[in-house]
C-alpha cells in the first residue's frame, strides 16, 4: 500500500488511521508547490492524499480512510454497528463540511494570499464563521471521545480541522482545547505526523 502525501495537509489523516491499526504502508512525498515531474501524485488533478493498493486506487480523504477501516477490520475507528456508526458519521460530516468549509476559506488567506494583497473583510468574515461553528461544538463530559468512549475516525477528522483553525488563530474554549490536546497526544498521531511532515 502506498500513500501519496504532502505536509500538513490531509493525507495526515490517512497515516493517523494507518497508524492506529497498526498497518505497514509506504509514503511518497508529492512537490504540490512546483511542477516537478519526478514527485507527482498520480490523482486525477495531482492531489493528495493518494492510495494505491495493487488494482485499487482511491482519491478521497475519507473514502481512503474508510477502505483501510474496512479491509484491516478496524471496527474501532470506524464501527459497523449502526448507532456507533451513524455517531461516529455524524461528528465526520460536521468536520468535512460545517467545520473545514470555513476553516480551510480562512487558512488560505492566511498562508497563501500575501498579507498586502488579502482582503480584510473576507477575512474577517471567515474569521467570524469559524468562530460561529466552533460554537456548536459541545464536548459530552461523559464521552472519552468526540463520538463514544471509542477513539474513532471523528477524532482523527475533527481534530485536525481544529488544529487547522489554531494555525489561523482561533482560540478554543477550555473543553475543546482539552479535547483536541488529548487527541494529538496519541502516539499513533505523533508518528503519524512526523512521517507526514518528513
């Protein structure tokens, strides 16, 4: 199995997942910044993350995370049981599109649009989503995890979509600050992202 991947992006999740079940793979890092044919990803529009698995290849974030769960049984990050399932979906449909829609608008001012050429009202407007549907985030006291007392693939996908809204300043309240320290403190993460970033 290879993983196509560039720092700091989303194939992290990827490696997460990998990482969490314990599975071999291997990595290629893709130039995303230049047009070096040497280091392409072999995705439809040149994209990351990539999964190539003998005759299988798979372009989507998710979709990728999902296979792996299910080829390597890894019921615990993804779980088959329906009420376990429909929490756990739940939790990664607000993180791919409430939560990262507005985020990933904000980061990219951010990094890529130079300072004297962005526009402040955008922004400020993205600025001002981010924080509103951070608001509808409410950590359950009773839940070890975002969805279930389970470590599952919502964490994985919510807490690199807050990581993401750090980067860009956003402060988080106490309860989801702690929630996300809790996540990124996983050894399964901390390699995860160091093969990522390498």
């Amino acid at each position: 199995m290879i993983i196509y991947r560039f720092p700091r992006s989303r194939s992290l999740k990827v490696l997460w997942t990998l990482e969490e079940l314990g599975v071999a793979y291997d990595s290629v890092k893709v130039d995303l910044l230049t047009a070096n044919k040497n280091s392409e990803s072999p995705h439809p529009f040149g994209k990351v993350p990539y999964l190539v698995d003998g005759d299988i290849s798979i372009s989507e974030t998710l979709a990728i995370c999902i296979f792996i769960c299910e080829k390597y049984s890894g019921e615990s990050l993804y779980p088959s049981a329906l009420l376990e399932k429909s929490l756990v979906n739940t939790w990664i449909s607000f993180a791919i599109t409430d939560l990262e829609s507005c985020v990933w608008g904000l980061l990219k001012q951010l990094l890529f649009i130079p300072e004297d050429k962005r526009n402040s009202a955008i922004v400020s407007e993205l600025r001002d989503e981010v924080y509103k549907v951070i608001t509808q985030i409410k950590i359950d006291p009773h839940k070890k995890w975002i969805a279930s007392d389970t470590f599952s693939l919502a964490d994985i996908f919510m807490s690199q979509t807050l990581q993401w809204a750090k980067y860009c300043g956003i402060e988080l309240d106490e309860p989801i600050n702690t929630y996300l320290e809790k996540t990124i403190n996983r050894r399964s993460y901390q390699i995860a992202s160091e093969r990522n970033d390498a």
